[in-house]
C-alpha cells in the first residue's frame, strides 16, 4: 500500500493540487510550466547592441499567441560563506603579492555588504493552461458533480497539459534564443523547491530523493 501524500492543514488552502513530470497542477485543473531565464545587462550594451535587443524583444512579444507571465524573484543573499572560502584561500596563499590582493579584495566585499543589502535576482516564465481548454461545459459539470477536486483524472489532464504546452515552452526557448536569454524549464524538484521557499521564507528545505514528490509546499507553524 503507498503511503499517503504527506500535507500539512494550512496546504489545504493552496490552489496547488500537485506536482508531476515537470508540470504544475491547480486544484481547477488547470496547470502550468516554468522557464528560469538568464539575464542580460542592458545598461553595458552599446546604442546598436540596444536597439537590436528591442526589436528582438518587440519581435517576441508579436509572436506570443498565448499569454505568459514573467515573474522576478529578489532574495536577498547570504556572502557569509562566501567570505570563509575567501579567509580560507588567504591562509593557503605563499605568495604576499598574491595574498595582498585578495585581502583588499575582501575587503571590498565587506564594504559592499556594511553599505548595500546583497540581492541574488532570478527570472521566470510561467505558460500556463487554462482548465477551459480540457472543455468548459465538461469543465463546469464535472466540477459542480464532484462538489471540488480535479475536474478530470490526473493523468488526463496530465496529457492534455503536455500536449499544449510543449510546442509553447518550445517557441518561447526559441524566440528567446534570439535575445541571447538561455532558458531551463524547472523540473519537479526544481518546483517545489522554489514553492517551498515562497511559502516559507527563511526555512530550508531537506533534498528531495524520491521520485514523487511527497513532501509539503507548506510547513505547519506553532
């Protein structure tokens, strides 16, 4: 017998109902897939560089023919490690010129961090598909017959996802190709960690080794 889904109450309310192959599923029935995105410096491009990034760009969004959603995340970063690995390459240099660089080196970087709040910025696309597109009528009866819950069979709506979203997560690597953006869609573990640390900020997450995924999103409070 599987052992059942671990969920912790406040989850309950979540309008994520699972994570499988790589695809976030809503409680709808909808669902959605995630590109983490690479990130170019506009302001260090030249006049021209900048101007064919805006074209490329405009080029982009006249080809969409289905809507997406960018997503900025800030986290703010801890350099205290960063900073040991730098005392401990110190204490391994022989030679005082080099030794003197990285001392002022560090230095700096403490400076920076007394003075600034070190931010780590990451950048997502999320496609999403519409539970409308399984069929609104059968949508609505389905769900009205249920009383809440899937719509449809997992594994359905599953398939329907893939077969709708692949060609869009596809034309988008593309077009964004053409920026210079690499893009990587987030695996199943990839997700919930990332949901794991937008539902709870400052907690750290236990590697996830098995297949499927039972650990929850959200972690209890007390």
């Amino acid at each position: 017998m599987d052992p059942a889904p671990i969920r912790a109450s406040t989850q309950e309310h979540l309008l994520i109902e699972d994570i499988r192959d790589d695809i976030v599923i809503l409680k709808d029935g909808s669902c959605c897939l995630i590109l983490q995105a690479s990130a170019i410096n506009f302001g260090l491009l030249s006049e021209k560089e900048q101007e064919a990034m805006i074209f490329a760009y405009a080029a982009l969004l006249n080809s969409l023919f289905f809507p997406i959603q960018i997503l900025i995340r800030s986290k703010r970063e801890d350099v205290n490690a960063y900073l040991k690995l730098l005392n401990e390459q110190e204490k391994k240099l022989e030679k005082a010129v080099l030794k003197k660089q990285l001392v002022k080196y560090k230095n700096f970087i403490e400076e920076i961090v007394k003075k600034n709040e070190v931010l780590n910025k990451k950048f997502y696309v999320v496609i999403p598909f519409s539970s409308l597109e399984l069929g609104a009528i059968q949508v609505a009866a389905s769900f009205i017959k249920k009383k809440g819950g899937l719509p449809f069979p997992k594994e359905y709506i599953l398939e329907r996802a893939k077969t709708n979203l692949g060609p869009k997560r596809d034309h988008l690597t593309k077009q964004f190709s053409r920026l210079g953006i690499k893009t990587h869609q987030l695996d199943s573990k990839e997700l919930l960690h990332l949901f794991f640390e937008i539902y709870n900020p400052g907690k750290k997450q236990e590697p996830v080794e098995t297949e499927e995924v039972t650990t929850p999103i959200m972690e209890g409070r007390t």
